[in-house]
C-alpha cells in the first residue's frame, strides 16, 4: 500500500463526510419549511484492483438520497388557501419564466392580481374546468393555467338542475279533468302547491308555481307556472304551463312506480331547461310535506371567499352566500419521486430517472386528497439530524487522523538519511 494512497483514502472519506454534513445542514435548516422532502448520505465503497502481495486503499462514494416520497405531518391553519395533501401526488407550479415544476409546498395566498402563489413565488396551475379533470392531458402540462380566484366582476349563473323531494297526501280528492291545473281555468283545483325560486340567465330570480293535482287512484299530475303571469296569485295565468308530468305510485309503497315520470324537465323564462327532480317523492297517509326544495343557480354576486374541496375543485363563495365553480387543481406524479431533480424553491422538476409525469387530479387514479386550511410540514425531525451531525464529525475526525498519519509517514520516509 503506497501512503499517497492512504492519503488520498483519508480525503476520500473527509470528502464523503462533508457532503453528509451538508445535506445535514440542508435538512435543519429546512426544518420549518412547508412540504419540504428531507435528503440523506448513502455511502459506498470504492475498492481499487489489488495486485498479489500488495493492498491497495481505495475510498468510499457518496450518494445522495430524497425521501421526496415521505409524508408529512399536517398543520393546520385559517387560511382556506392553505394546502395539503394526503398520500401520493404533487401540485404543478410554474415560477415568473413559464417553466414547471412540481412541489408538495402548498402555502397559497392571492397576489394582487388574483393569482394563488406560494412562499416561494411559484403560481398554482390547475384547469377552468371543473369536470373531474376531464380536460386534463394525461402525460403532459399542456392546457394548465394559473388558478385566480380575485373575481370582482358580478357573476350570475342560470339554472339548470333542482331537487322537489314531498309527500303529497294519499287521501286528497280528485280533480276533474276540466279542472285540473294544466287546464289553466279559473276553475282549476289542486291537492297541493309548492314554490321554488330559479334563475334566468342574467341571475334574475323567477318564481315557479309547481302544482299537484290527484287525476286517478295512485296518479298525479305535476304542473308548473311562472308566477310572473298572475295578477291575483292563482288561476287563471297568462301563459300556459312551463311543465307537466304525470306521476304514478305504488299503492304499497307510496313511491313512485318505474312507469312513473321522475322529473319535471321546465323551460325557465329568459334562461335554461331546468330539470326538477322528482324521483323522491311519495304518496302517504298524511298531509303535503316538502322534505326537500333546491335549484342551482345564483343571482348577480362577487365572490367573497374560497373553498377548496379534497378533490381539488375550487369554488367561489358569493357574497349571496351560493358557490359557484372557478377550477380544477391539477396533481401530477412520476413513477419514482425520490429521482426528481429537487430545484431552488422547494420544488421538483422531473428527470429520465424519475419517469414521465402523469397528470390528473385529487381523490381519483391514485391520487391523494387535498386538506384545505392545511400545510404539510417538513419531515425533518431535529433530534435525529444532530445526531447524524455528531456521528459524522466523529468520523471526518478519524479520517483527518488517518490522513495525518499518512503525512507524517511520509514525512518520515523524505528525511530519511543514508
């Protein structure tokens, strides 16, 4: 063995304990930092060809290891912007250049002009549509934009879907054909009445007058008016009915047989085809009982604040107190997230050893869910970097003997005297 090769094998291993120290003080000073992946030393040996007679020292490598794929603590917090997820997945941000990239940090807050940022600078990306991530494309960013959620302009939403869940009372008398009220007479009569408020396509309320009438044992007739073409509150109105359906119940049970219409599909003033669901409702002994009236929908309204679902859909809270959808948050996810290239900002950018991207979005194809009002801690723990810390200082030491040794050998050997 040559003592420039015990020389070298010394800094070979001060070398290799300087880069663990430096990942060591990587990881605590990241400590606090939100989604930050902690980054360990892995060390192999690095052995030299022997010839007979003779050792030759060799040295040690280092190799860097991310555990981008260890789950961190939640903490919560009250902002609805704050992000987490739980389980497998990353948001897809892109910093002031355009270019992507991938982080579990999801400190967001609005910039000034909308825009959900993190602590780092770097801009949600995610899609308009809110429909499960149906346009996503699966193997690429192309399509993403930047979320904004600083809508100031008044939006209104026509109505399309509603809900009409009632028992209408099995002893109710039934109405003569010429007076039932689809005839639209000012004799017609009913067995019960109902009202729900929709919205037309400027957001303007139009109050619809739905109306039951018993035809026949176990048969209804479901109909409905625009309230607007009354003067009196009733019969007659001034233009024919919107809807009629007819419903038929199961003597035995009161529900809705599978003959029977289960929607009342009605064509809103000024707006859209409003299709009221009916599939609930029963014919009982007792009196006319609303269990359930809803229409989507909303008038003229700002949005006033955010709401972020587990799946990721991001949803306006209006001033009027409706929710209107403004976007999808896109998750993305490689087949080996400890080999993406770990960027400046606490982000991740994918690389040929991590696979190819997969994008979707949250609580589907293996996703996780996102926690709004929540950060995901570092998975740093303090306690066991400084142990690393010690332990490493110890064995820089021992290598900076070892190499010390060597210097005085051959300090030795160059004065020797004949």
């Amino acid at each position: 063995m040559s003592l420039y090769g015990l020389m070298r094998t010394g800094v070979s291993g001060m070398n290799a304990q300087s880069s663990k120290l430096s990942m060591v003080a990587d990881n605590i000073a990241n400590a606090d930092s939100t989604g930050y992946k902690r980054a360990s030393a892995e060390f192999s040996s690095l052995v030299l060809n022997t010839s007979y007679g003779q050792y030759q020292s060799g040295g040690v490598l280092v190799h860097g290891r991310q555990h981008v794929s260890e789950q961190g603590t939640l903490r919560y917090s009250s902002s609805g912007t704050d992000l987490a997820i739980t389980g497998s997945g990353f948001f897809v941000v892109e910093d002031p250049n355009g270019r992507v990239f991938l982080t579990r940090a999801g400190s967001f807050v609005p910039n000034a002009e909308g825009d959900l940022v993190n602590a780092a600078g770097f801009k949600l990306l995610g899609h308009p549509d809110t429909s499960s991530g149906a346009s996503l494309v699966a193997n690429g960013f192309d399509g993403l934009s930047v979320i904004n959620v600083n809508n100031r302009t008044l939006l209104a939403e026509a109505s399309t879907t509603g809900t009409l869940n009632a028992n209408l009372p099995s002893s109710a008398g039934i109405v003569p054909a010429a007076n039932l009220p689809s005839a639209n007479s000012a004799t017609s009569a009913f067995g019960a009445k109902t009202s729900m408020i929709a919205y037309d396509s400027l957001g303007g309320e139009v109050t619809l007058d739905i109306y039951f009438a018993k035809t026949s044992a176990n048969t209804w007739e479901a109909t409905a008016y625009n309230r607007a073409g009354t003067t009196n509150g009733g019969f007659p109105y001034s233009g024919a009915a919107l809807s009629t359906a007819t419903l038929g119940f199961d003597p035995t049970s009161g529900k809705l047989t599978p003959a029977s219409a289960d929607a009342l599909s009605v064509a809103v003033p000024g707006g859209e085809t409003l299709d009221v669901d009916l599939s609930k409702m029963t014919q009982l002994a007792t009196g006319f009982a609303v269990i359930e009236a809803s229409v989507d929908g909303n008038a003229p309204s700002v949005v006033d604040g955010v709401e972020i679902s587990a799946n990721g859909s991001v949803m306006g809270i209006l001033r009027n107190g409706t929710r209107t959808p403004l976007a999808q948050i896109a998750m993305a996810d490689v087949p080996s997230p400890d080999r993406m290239t770990r960027e400046a900002g606490n982000v991740f950018s994918v690389s040929d050893l991590s696979g190819d991207v997969r994008i979707g979005v949250a609580q589907a194809g293996g996703f996780g869910a996102i926690i709004g009002g929540a950060l995901e801690e570092s998975t740093v723990d303090i306690a066991s970097e400084l142990t690393e810390m010690i332990q490493s200082q110890r064995t820089y030491t021992a290598n900076s003997k070892v190499f010390m040794t060597g210097a005085e050998l051959m300090d030795v050997l160059v004065n020797l005297k004949r």
